[in-house]
C-alpha cells in the first residue's frame, strides 16, 4: 500500500549507498529476467523487471542498516530472492484467479497461459534460492524457505476458509502473518543477518508491517474506489475470500452475518454488501487495528539500533499505512 | 519406469544399511505429509505418502557408496528433498494436465481444486528447500536450485514446443535433460556430495539415466497398452507434445509429418497416429536410443568406484530399461 512515492523519500533519507543498492537490486533482477531464455524474458521479464513498489527488497536493506562493503553481495542475493518469491506468488495467484491484468499489464497468465505461467511461477521460485545458494548462508536459506512455507500454508488456510463468513478473527489473522507477513520477516531477517543488526527483533517488526499491509488491502478491497485500487470493490468477496471488514461488521449487522457469498452474482450485489460493511463503521475500525499493529512495531523496534536506522525503519512503516491518512 | 520389485531387488542387494536408510526417508516423508496441518497432510499426504517407485531417493543413497554414519543426516535430507521436488512437480503437472488420477488415486487437483494443488505443489518446493536448509550445505541447495530451475524451464520449453510437429531432435533432448535428468543429476550429485565420491562423474551418470528414463516413457505414451501405463495410447500427442517416436517417424513417412496434432479430436485417431508412428519402425529405434543413453553411462561410471557401488548403480540403470526387455 506503500505509494512509490514515499519509498522514493525513504531511499532518499537513507542516503546515497541504500540508492546505489537498489539499483543494483534493479539491475539484478533485470539481469535474471533475460538470462533464462527467450520464453523466461518474455513472460517473467514483464513480471520482474516492470516492477512494483520494491517494498520486500526496501526493507531488506533498511534491516541491514549500514552494512559493511563485505556484505553488500549478501545484501542484494537476499533482496532479490525476496523480490523473486513475492514475483512467483504473484504469477501463481494469478493464474489461480484468471487475473487479466495486473499494474497495467496483461499478467503471464492472460499473455501465455496456464501452462507457462505455473512454470515461470515454478522457476522464480527456484531461482530464488538458487540465488541465496550462491551465497552460501545457510541461516539466509533458512529463512527464505520459512517463509515460501508460509506463503503456500497462506494460500491454502485460505482455500479452506473459503465461503466460511463465520471464520474466527484469529484465523484471519494468522492466514494474513502466512500470506503476508512472512516474507516481509524474512527480508527484516535476511537484512539483519547480513548486517549483523538483531535478527529477531527486526524480524518481528517486519512480520507486525506485513500484517498491516495485509490488513490495509483488505479494507480497500470494501472501500475502494476502484479507480484507486485498479479492481472492483468487493473482489475478495465475490472469491469467497472473507477478510476483517467482513469479520468486523458481521458482529454488528445480523444480515451480514447470514450473507452467502456464493449467492453473489452480480457486480451491483456485492457492492451493495460493501456499501452494508462500510455502514456498520467497520472500515474505520479496520484501519484502526492496523495502525495500532505499525504503531506498536514501531515501538518494539530495538532502542540498540542506530537512531537514522531506526528513522528509515519507521518511515517505511508509515509508508505502508500513507494511502489511508 | 524401473518397476518395483527390481527397486527391490537393489536395495537387498546393497545390504541393510541401504534398506534402513530408505525406511528412515520414508518415515520423514510421512512425517512431513502430517506436520503441516490437516490441508496438507490431506493432500500432500496422498501424493508423498501413498508412494510411487522412490527411485530419486534410492539414487541419491546409491550415489553416496557407503557413506560414513555421520553422513546419514545428510543424505537423508538430501533424498527427502529430491522426492519432495518430485512430488511438487507431479502436483503441479496433474493441476496443467487436469488429470483425475495419479498412480490409481485420485489426484490432488482432482480432490481439491486448483486452487489447493497449486499451493500444495509450491509448499512441497518450499519444503524441499527447507529440508535442505536446515543441513546448512550451500553445495547441496546449490544443487537443488539448479534441478528445479530445469524442470520449470522444462515445463516452459515443452509448452513453447507444443503442437510443432517439425520440433527439432536436439531440441526434444534438451527439453528431456532439463524435465527429468536434471532432478536425476541432482540425486546422483546429492548423494556423491554427502558420501564423498566423484560428484560429476555420478551426477552425469544420473542425468543419462534421467534421459533415458523419459525417452522410454515417451515411446510407451505411444506404444501403450493402456493396461501397461494406465493412460490412453497418444496422451502426449493428444496434449501436443512432441516426441522421439514421432521425431523418428516423421522423416520416415511424409503423412506424419504433416500431421496437425490439433485436428485429433477421437482416442481412436489419436491410436491410428500411434500406430503409423509405430508402423515405421520408429519405437524400437527409440527404445534403441535409450538403450544406448543407458549402456554409455554404465561404461562412464569411473574406475575408482567400489565394485559393489559399481554394481547396485548398473542394476538401477537396467531397473529404468527394464520394462522393455
């Protein structure tokens, strides 16, 4: 939810070597994307190379701090892993929800098929931690495998609660750390360890930032406008996929509560469901929730790290909230 | 291809430590297909559990000869992680394939949906590298990496292949040695790795039996009976995908080359293909071919490998031909 914008001004306060990183991060993955053959560059060089917000890849080196020049190879062999298996994810989800477009683009699997993009999805995978192989850290492949774990345990938890407008909050929520905030801890993780900064403290700082992160799409997903999130409001809805307005508002309208999603057939139907959420002022207590998560990670980050470290660090955080100010 | 019982045979051949060895890998499998949720050990449990030949595994514990005991951790995870692989590739395949069935079971796909198989499929790959991480030997997920970087760039070529009837033989080996020799390799590489032995030697040994291995099952697509393989005579062909009979047949007889794959809309076209195809001779050439792949890397093991390692890698590689007797 980070605009690129305010990542542009974190890269900016962190001074030149985090922007001469990012570059090479750019470079790299650029690199990769037209190093497997002409049917990897087509499809997964769109996917890899045309970008996104770079987030997972930010905070990578922001948990590294100010990293000695020996570690930079480790640096950017985890940023463009991390960067890697958000990209594989992408291309699969996808695939899985006949996704036309994606940033503007036509997605792998609009432009070349099922078939291809579960491949390319696949390879992106792979080279992941073939880059981090390359490295040899074995703690670095530790945690990049943690949090692919997590992301496919995330994908199906949530096929399992599929159409259940009555799932617990708590399951929400670990499916959201599964999802989400796993892979933005191990970047937190892989940037520490690098660094030599506190691993598990930034880890879980990470893991608090990616579950708001969760949580804030969720909501846009009720509240739109779609000119704003490049998608229908109500789209996980009409997927079955119940997140926390649902779970918020469910409490306070007895309707809501009895919904069968799988009776939603029309665009104007679960529009109106979100416009029923929304009145319940269960957006805003969304919203609250993961500000108090940012808020709240902020606060446990280490009082040991460096105090411009620790600046970027909660910049970053407030990235991930800024659309909803 | 290697049919159970000759399986069997080599590992009474190589004495009970192997046995051991192979019990302990299934016991990690089946205590992996149980450790992560009921989802998972629904799914993933059917298709790593409930079997098929093992003969990766089995590869990488030939490959290490007779390792020394503080070398059993290793290997174990190193054949646990080969499977995995495996099994994530088949989950994957079953999904693009649509396939009800696998080994007599109803498929992930089939039992779950989309959806579930493909998540399943990717937390058998994050799995794998898991298993492989928490050994901490960069060499072995080096390895790894690069096998399942193959096998999607596998999966990418042949789709890019498909339904080209003129698809270079050089071409469809290529595809052969990154679908399935390089996971081969890769056992062979494994095994020599933890063992200590000549781990290219070893790992060029598996990626000619890998090759083999596929070349064999393409000429069985084609020459059937379906009692034999437990699919229709052609799947590949019905699928477009091109291959040696065909390569082989089509400079034989003008009317095969000229085929269009995507006219055959009956079994029973699909079967007079296959019998033209086998009409020219083109399937005992095939089996030839592998034959010879196979005879080659027997004579290429290295004269400094134990006469008893020697002795259970040649009888794996007769395992792979031996349906063809």
């Amino acid at each position: 939810m980070a605009t690129a914008a305010t990542l542009d001004a974190v890269v900016r306060a962190a001074g030149p070597q985090l922007g001469s990183l990012m570059e090479r991060v750019e470079a790299r993955l650029a690199a990769l994307a037209t190093g497997y053959g002409p049917l990897l560059s087509h499809h997964a060089g769109e996917t890899i190379a045309a970008g996104g917000k770079r987030l997972r890849p930010l905070l990578v080196l922001l948990a590294a701090g100010d990293p000695p020049e020996e570690a930079a190879d480790r640096l950017l062999r985890s940023a463009v892993a991390v960067e890697l298996i958000h990209s594989a994810s992408l291309v699969h989800d996808d695939v899985l929800d006949r996704a036309p477009t994606r940033r503007g683009q036509p997605t792998v699997f609009a432009a070349a098929g099922r078939t291809a993009a579960t491949a390319t999805g696949d390879l992106l995978f792979s080279r992941a931690f073939a880059e981090l192989a390359a490295g040899g850290e074995a703690d670095d492949v530790r945690a990049l495998s943690a949090a692919s774990s997590a992301l496919a345990q995330g994908e199906l938890m949530q096929r399992e609660d599929a159409w259940d407008v009555a799932v617990p909050l708590a399951r929400y929520l670990q499916r959201c750390e599964l999802k989400t905030g796993a892979l933005f801890e191990a970047a937190c993780r892989l940037g520490a360890l690098a660094g030599g900064g506190p691993a598990d403290a930034l880890a879980a700082f990470g893991r608090a930032i990616g579950l708001a992160f969760q949580l804030l799409d969720d909501v846009l997903d009720v509240s739109g406008p779609a000119s704003r999130t490049g998608k229908a409001r109500g789209t996980d809805l009409l997927d079955g996929t119940v997140t926390l307005p649902l779970i918020v508002a469910r409490e306070r309208d007895p309707q809501l509560a009895a919904t069968d999603l799988r009776a939603l057939r029309s665009g104007a139907e679960t529009e109106a469901i979100c416009d029923r959420i929304a009145a319940t002022g269960a957006l805003a207590d969304a919203k609250a929730r993961a500000l108090t998560v940012v808020a709240d990670a902020k606060s446990a980050l280490p009082s040991s790290l460096p105090p411009a470290q620790r600046a970027t660090l909660e910049l970053v955080a407030d990235g991930v909230v800024e659309r909803y100010a």
